[in-house]
C-alpha cells in the first residue's frame, strides 16, 4: 500500500513538473487570436496522469504547476493560473473520468472530445462573468483595450460578448483539439514507463 502511494506521489510530482516547463512554453498563434491567448501544452500531462492514476492525479498536476507559475512567473498575479486551472479541471475531469470506465481507445477519444468540448463551454461562460472582467478590475486593464486586442485579428469582434465567441471559444476549442492530438500520440509510450516506477 506504501508503494502505491509513493509511485502515486512520485508520478504526480514528475507530470507536475513536466506541466510547469511546457506552461512556460506558452506562444501566441498570430493573425487568427488575440496575442493575449497563448498556446501551451501543459495540459498533456495532466491528461496523461489523469488517464494513467484517475481525475484526482490530474486535478493535482494542474494544481501544482498553476502553484509553481503563481510563484515563478506569473504577470497576471492570480487571475491567469485560476483561469488556467479552471481551464484544466473542465478538461482533463471529464475526459480522465470517461476513460476510467471506458479503458479502450474509443474511451479515449470520447473522453477527449467531451473534455475539449466541456473546456470551450466552461470557458466561455467563466471567461465572460468572471475571467475577464476580473482583468479589468482586478489587474486594471480596461476591457475596451482587451476587446481591442480581438478587434485587430477579428473585425467582427466589437466587444465581449464577440470576444468570448469569435475569440476564446474558438481558442479552447483549437487548444483543446491540439493537446488531444498529442496526448493520445504519447500516452501509451508514457504509460509503458509508468508501470516501470
């Protein structure tokens, strides 16, 4: 019983830290979003721990790394890792969930598409009654300059309620998308060496 719990504790403590570099790897995707939504893979581990250890360990790895970043990095005080892990939770609880009982590789796709589509929803709705107008009160950037940053990718997007539709939610979506890519390409490799520790 020790045993299970230190691999757990070890496992949780190696994603984490995978997570934490991949965050600081964040990029912006030019011309299509605006520069304040970055794209990262941070997500990948928490996924992997998630499917491999249950949704507790991926709660965990998007707990910890957001911590860390609060500490480390972070420009936007508590506002962007809350978001973040808000972020992370609607993703990876769901998928993590549906893939504990369905262990097969349809389990995985459906939990990862019902993880990105739980994200883009979740997101949305935080990001336009909490998130952002929090940028605004909190961090004191007015939200005209944040509807503005839409505005020079998108002239469609006039205020937040465009942001949140032509802007965030196609972001997550896109995010959500690409990070299931590439979770599904690494977890059984990461998984065989898993069973090794």
């Amino acid at each position: 019983m020790q045993s299970k719990s230190t691999g757990f504790i070890v496992k949780v403590g190696l994603l984490s830290a995978i997570a934490l570099i991949l965050m600081y790897l964040e990029f912006p995707i030019p011309f299509l979003f605006p520069s304040f939504l970055q794209m990262d893979f941070s997500d990948v581990p928490a996924l992997v721990g998630g499917f491999a250890l249950g949704p507790v360990a991926g709660v965990l790895i998007g707990l910890i790394k957001n911590l860390f970043h609060i500490m480390t990095k972070s420009d936007t005080a508590w506002v962007g890792p809350l978001a973040n892990f808000i972020t992370g939770i609607a993703f990876v609880v769901p998928a993590s969930v549906i893939y504990r009982y369905m262990h097969t590789k349809k389990g995985a796709l459906l939990g990862l598409l019902v993880g990105t589509v739980s994200m883009t929803v979740v997101m949305a709705f935080a990001n336009y009654y909490i998130f952002l107008p929090l940028y605004e009160t909190v961090l004191g950037y007015p939200m005209a300059a944040i509807v503005g940053m839409g505005t020079k990718v998108n002239p469609n997007i006039t205020d937040l309620k465009t942001l949140i539709i032509l802007g965030t939610a196609p972001f997550n979506f896109l995010k959500g998308t690409a990070v299931s890519v590439v979770t599904l390409a690494l977890y059984k490799h990461i998984s065989r060496l898993f069973k090794r520790i």
